[in-house]
C-alpha cells in the first residue's frame, strides 16, 4: 500500500487559519448560556463536566448542517476541523462519547423550558446575523414557496424550531 507524501506532511497552522473568518461562531454570542445554567453546575463538586456552550453548540451543528443523528454528530466532529473549532477544540482534545454527551446533556437540561428558551435565542441570534433563510419552507419533505411576510413570523419560527430541537434531542437521547 502507497501512502502519499502528502498525508505525512507537517506544518504549523492554527485552527483559526484552517476556518473561514466568516464562519457562523463569529456571527452567535454564546456567553449568555454561561449566566443561565449557573444553578445546574458546581465548581467544586463532581467530576469536571462537559462545557454547558458545547452541550448547545453540538446539536446545533447537528441542525445547521442536517446530520441525521447525534451519534453521527459525534463522529463528525471527530474528524472536521470547522466543528473543532466551533466547540472551542484543539485537534488534540477528545471528543465526548455520545453516552457523555447524553448523560450532561440530560442532567443539565432536565430543564426543557431552559433549553428551549436557549435554542431560541441562539436562532434568533442567527436570523438577525443572515444565517437562516427564510425564503423557503420545508414541511413534511414537500417544497414550498414561502410569500408571507417573514418579519411577521420570524419570532414564531424561532420558537418552534427552537422547541422541535429541544424536543427531537431528548428523544434521541432517551432511546440510548
């Protein structure tokens, strides 16, 4: 077997070179999640957990980029530098197992008003950033035109996709 030179190079980058500058991290203030699950985290207690700005962001680029499940996620984020660095990763930083990933999650977001509320700021955060585009709708699988109004219904979307997100990872959670 042939292995490429190219796979054995070596170089100095950092992630922020290997990333667009404009990808979305740039575009969303996550920082608020930090002051709202403050009473679901103890600094002095337990076993260090999994950043509460993570437990969010993972299964936002599981929404943003259409992967089909949370496993899947998981795996993806292992190999993609952009996810990497979205979550605050080096290349060298382990991934949280799925079981991990889940067991946090749960415990933090027992919550589903805290979560949801989160998810929706988060998506209204990247309505007004441009990152979401609502000239089209998708329901059931069926294309459809969208000719409303959009910000008329924009905070309307916001808080049932922020729900559907809340809800759909729970139960994909709770299946494991």
């Amino acid at each position: 077997m042939i292995i490429s030179a190219t796979r054995r190079q070596y170089g100095f980058y950092t992630l922020d070179k290997l990333v667009p500058k404009d990808y979305v991290d740039s575009k969303i203030d996550s920082d608020f999640i930090y002051d709202l699950v403050e009473e679901t985290y103890s600094p002095d207690q337990g076993r260090p957990s999994l950043d509460p700005v993570m437990l969010v962001k993972i299964p936002l680029i599981q929404c943003f980029y259409g992967i089909r499940s949370m496993r899947q996620t998981i795996k993806d984020i292992e190999v993609n530098v952009a996810y990497r660095w979205f979550l605050g990763l080096s290349l060298d930083d382990k991934v949280p197992h799925f079981t991990t990933y889940g067991k946090n999650y749960s415990r933090r977001f027992q919550d589903r008003e805290l979560i949801t509320g989160i998810f929706s700021q988060v998506l209204h955060q990247a309505l007004c950033a441009d990152l979401i585009d609502l000239s089209e709708l998708f329901v059931d699988g069926a294309h459809n035109k969208v000719v409303a109004n959009s910000h008329k219904y924009r905070k309307e979307i916001v808080e049932q996709q922020a729900k559907f997100m809340s809800d759909q990872l729970k139960v994909e959670i709770d299946l494991d």
